[in-house]
C-alpha cells in the first residue's frame, strides 16, 4: 500500500533517492534534531508532506517533499540514477549505509 511505502520512507535512517532538479541524489531521512542548531531556522515549516535529509557526499541538508522520495537499494531503477557523473561515488556510500543498517 502506497501509505505504508511512504512510512517506511519517512522513518528516520531511511536510504533513499531524492529527486533534485532533473537528477536524483543518495541521501538518508534524518531528524531535524540531527540537523545542525545554527541552520535549523533556515528550513521551510513543516507542511507534514516532507521529510529532512542529508546528502551523501557534500552531506548537505535539505527538507524535501516525500513525492520526490524514493526507495533505494531494492528497484532496477538504482543503476539507472546512479550512473551520473559524480552520483556513483555518493550512491556506494549510500549502499554501505544500507548494509550496516
């Protein structure tokens, strides 16, 4: 069901490709306790249809709307968004997260 997919997607630790722009990016649902005090006013309320991540690689954060959020590690799709330039390093990084998880 559609509705638990975006649970399991939300919870916290989560790896998972985030569109951004016209590419998707690795990246891991986090709290925004996790997210560094001094730039925690920089993010947009939350709306209850986002989620926080960072970034592997740059380690960037980012409020992202859950539509834009998929699963990663399990679909056909990983190889896919990964072959970019400069996303394969980040979505290794991403599966040795998901080994150790």
């Amino acid at each position: 069901d559609e509705e638990d997919e975006e649970t399991c997607l939300s919870d916290p630790g989560s790896v998972v490709w985030v569109l951004w722009g016209r590419r998707r990016y690795p990246a891991k649902v986090i709290l925004m306790s996790d997210v560094p005090e001094d730039l925690r006013n920089s993010f947009r309320k939350d709306d209850g249809r986002s989620l926080i991540v960072q970034f592997y690689g740059d380690k960037d954060f980012s409020r992202v709307d859950i539509r834009k959020v998929a699963e990663l590690g399990q679909t056909s799709l990983d190889l896919k968004w990964s072959r970019f330039s400069g996303i394969l390093e980040k979505y290794h990084l991403a599966l040795a997260d998901l080994k150790y998880k």
